[in-house]
C-alpha cells in the first residue's frame, strides 16, 4: 500500500506559478514509478507528466511541455510538480498516483495503482 498526500494548489494569476508536492507513505516511494494528472469539471482525468523510479525519465503531455516540471525527492518520499506560465486552462484538481509494476512511464489512469485525494489549482484570467 502506497498513502499519497498532495499539497500546494490554489489561487493564481495567469502568467503565474504553482509547485505542488505529493508524500507518499507505505510502500517503498522508490520503487515507484509516479505521475501527475488532472481533472477540470465536466472532463476526463487527464495526464499531466510522469516521472520514473530514480527520476532519471520523465514524460510530459504536450500542452504542458516546457511550463512544468516534475521532479522527485526519493530521501524525502515526495514529488513535486513546477508548474510556470500558468493559464486558465490549466484549471483543475491535480492528482498525484503511483504504480509500481511496470518499467515504462504510463499515461492512462487506469494503470495507477494509488492515488492522493487531489488539490485545487485555479488559475485566473
């Protein structure tokens, strides 16, 4: 079992930054493979970016590519998401999961096994 606990959404202008974070507890965070998604209202989880085990890889939906960042902190359990330029369509709750099955950096929500509770990220206009 794997405990996810993101922090760090709210309100911010666009043109502005966020850094979520997301602690994990229970299982070895290591041995994870972890990624970020989101949900606006009325839409489908969406992914966001993906980061490997040693964070050596990381994988990103295009519309975000080059305004976020995701990193992890393997000593401290936690991942992060930087996330820069922010604009009003970045508006959502931001997911942090976890799966530790599979080699490669997975995108669809399905194959995630653990899942934090998500924080609120507005951005307005």
């Amino acid at each position: 079992q794997v405990q996810l606990v993101e922090s760090g959404g709210g309100l911010v202008q666009a043109g502005g930054s966020l850094r979520l974070s997301c602690a994990a507890s229970g299982r070895t965070f290591s041995s994870c493979n972890m990624g970020w998604f989101r949900q606006a209202p009325g839409k489908e989880r969406e992914f966001v970016a993906a980061i490997s085990r040693s964070g050596a890889s990381t994988y990103y939906v295009d519309s975000v590519k080059g305004r976020f960042t995701i990193s992890r902190d393997n000593a401290k359990n936690t991942v992060y998401l930087q996330m820069n330029s922010l604009k009003p369509e970045d508006t959502a709750v931001y997911y942090c999961a976890a799966e530790g099955k599979f080699q490669q950096l997975l995108i669809r929500p399905t194959q995630y096994n653990y899942w934090g509770q998500g924080t609120q990220v507005t951005v307005s206009s």
